[in-house]
C-alpha cells in the first residue's frame, strides 16, 4: 500500500538526463488497437536500451510499471495508469543477423518487419508473425503464435532488463512457457529475442507470408479496431465456436460489438469505451459458460483503473 507522501512524490518524478521522450498524462487510446484507455501518468519512449536502464535506474522502486509494445493486446481501462508506461515500439528497434546465423530483434521491432527480415535474409519459420500486429516483445510476452507456430519455438536467447536497470541473457529453460502464456523472473521485461531458424529460400517465404495474410484477411476483422482473439481457446475446442453457437455474434455493449466475421472478436465501431468492451467480455463469457458449462478466460490483458487517478 503506498502513502499519500510516496503517492505525491511518484506523481512529481522527474527523471534527468534521458535521451528519449517522456510524456505526461499521455492517453493510453494512442498507443493501443482497441483504441481506448485513460490517461497513463508517464510514458516514456526510450532512444535505446541503456537510455530505458537509465530511466529504471531511477525510477521509485515501488513504481507501477507497464510495458507495451503495439498494445495490440491489451485493454487500459478508462481512469487510464497511475504509474509509468514503457513504450518499446519505434524505440528499441535494432534488428540484425549475428556472425553465428543467430537474428537478434529488439523489443519494439514489429512482428511483420521481423518476419519479412528473416525471409529476405533466406531464413525459415518465421513467416507466422507477418499476421501478428504487435512486437517482439509483446510475441515473447504471449508466445504469440499463428497457424500452428508459436514464437518460443524459434527462440535460443532472451536479453532482459530488471527494475534497476540491469540487463540480462537468459534461456528458454528458465521460463514456464504455454499457450499465449509465459512465466518467468518476476520484474523483469524483454529488450530483445534471440532466434535461432532453419535456413529456408526468401522466394518461399515471401509466398508463405502473402498466402497466410490472404486467409486472415478472409477470416478475421483485420480493418476494425480490435485485440485479435478475447479469449483463449479452451482445451480442445476454439472459443469462436462456443461464442458462435450462443448466437452472441453482433451481440453489444455501447460502441463495442462481437465481430460478424470472427465470434471471438470484440470490435470498437468507434464509440467504445474500455468500460463498454469489459462489460462485453464479461457478458459474452457468463452466456458461453451458462449455454455449454465452459468458462472462457480472456487472453486479452486487461490493465488500469477503472476511475481517473488524475
Ligand atoms: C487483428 C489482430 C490479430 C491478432 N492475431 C494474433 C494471432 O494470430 N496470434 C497471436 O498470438 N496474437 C494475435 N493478436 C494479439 C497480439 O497481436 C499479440 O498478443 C501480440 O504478441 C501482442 O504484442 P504487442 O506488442 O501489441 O503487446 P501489447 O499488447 O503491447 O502487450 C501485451 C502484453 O505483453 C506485455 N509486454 C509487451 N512488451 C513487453 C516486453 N518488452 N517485455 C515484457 N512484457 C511485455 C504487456 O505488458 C502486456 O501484458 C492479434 C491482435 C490483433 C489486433
């Protein structure tokens, strides 16, 4: 529990000396695909990786942090972030292949860029992330994954930064990794992903990467301001399914819709509020649950408070 005197001093935070941008009550509707969420009290978009160490290295130890990448799963609630966001995206950007054939991609590199720079450096295994609207880091965070392949599968190395700033390698053996699900060392966040892939031909790659946004362009609401699926897919079965066959598909609350093409989407048709799209999440999974006995979890996070710290 933090006192009002800590309380005034994180609100009156100044950091010195930093490269990067800092922002003050910065609308987290920005910086997310849902395109809502209150105010974040700092956000700091760092030049690089010792400039973000720089910023933690000073940062009041029991500071609230949040780390986004393209917010392209995440619902920040309305009274928006009392504490500081990190922006990875169009900051920790580098992206290379090492001598030893190993491509190292920071954090904030989106995973469509990754994913046409392996093709083009005739790199296989990749291709699924070209469908994937979110960062390295983000895909790390939720071993994203796609048609069958998912992004711990291809990683050899982490490179990680702690709340005080300092920096890391780690290996896979060292975190608890499942579906859209990954455990590791508490306080620590992802500044780049070491992948490890088989040599393929950049040709076939760069087919396999139109053919798989072809068929998501086909399924999915890939032009509404969405977070991809809401809820993972129960053991042996697909959420959508269960969403579906509750005839929830249109169904609504305020500006926030169930998606007509992809049941397991919740879209922003403008007006949504997160207020509106948690209230959805929480309708759609009391029906699913009283119509087939399964308790749908989201998969989406879901951050912030729900009244204005400012
Ligand atoms: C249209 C659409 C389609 C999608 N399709 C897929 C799909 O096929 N497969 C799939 O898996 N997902 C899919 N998603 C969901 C989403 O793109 C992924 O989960 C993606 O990996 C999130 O990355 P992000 O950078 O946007 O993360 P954010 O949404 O910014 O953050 C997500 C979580 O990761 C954490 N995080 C972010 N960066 C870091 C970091 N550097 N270190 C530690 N933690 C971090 C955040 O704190 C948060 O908890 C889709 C989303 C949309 C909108």
């Amino acid at each position: 529990m933090i006192g009002l005197m800590e309380r005034q001093s994180h609100h009156t935070f100044t950091p010195q000396g930093l490269r990067g941008e800092l922002r003050r009550s910065e609308p987290m509707s920005r910086h997310t695909s849902w395109r809502v969420g209150g105010n974040a009290r700092l956000l700091f978009t760092p030049a690089d990786i010792d400039d973000l160490c720089d910023l933690l290295r000073q940062a009041p130890r029991d500071e609230t942090l949040l780390w986004i990448g393209l917010g392209s799963n995440l619902l920040v609630r309305d009274g928006g972030i009392d504490g500081i966001v990190i922006n990875t995206y169009g900051a920790l950007g580098h992206l290379e292949v090492r001598d030893d054939g190993v491509v190292r991609i920071e954090a904030g590199v989106s995973c469509p860029k990754a994913a046409r720079f392996c093709a083009r450096h005739n790199l296989a295994g990749a291709e699924f992330l070209a469908g994937i609207p979110g960062t390295m880091g983000g895909a790390l965070a939720m071993n994203a994954g796609a048609f069958n392949r998912e992004t711990w599968e291809m990683v050899q190395a982490v490179e990680t930064v702690d709340r005080h700033g300092r920096r890391r390698v780690r290996r896979p053996a060292e975190y608890h990794i499942d579906y859209r699900q990954v455990t590791g060392p508490a306080d620590e966040w992802f500044v780049a992903a070491r992948l490890k892939l088989d040599p393929g031909d950049g040709h076939a790659s760069q087919a396999r990467i139109k053919a798989l946004l072809n068929k998501r362009a086909e399924s999915q609401p890939v032009q509404q301001h969405s977070c991809g699926s809401v809820f993972r897919n129960p053991p042996g079965d697909y959420a959508g399914r269960l969403i579906e066959a509750c005839g929830l598909k249109g169904a609504r609350v305020g500006g926030a819709c169930v998606s007509a093409k992809h049941a397991n989407f919740i879209v922003n048709t403008g007006t949504a509020t997160a207020a509106d799209i948690e209230q959805l999440i929480e309708a759609v999974a009391r029906t699913v649950e009283e119509v087939h006995g399964v308790r749908l979890r989201p998969e989406v996070r879901i951050v912030g408070e729900r009244d204005a710290w400012y």
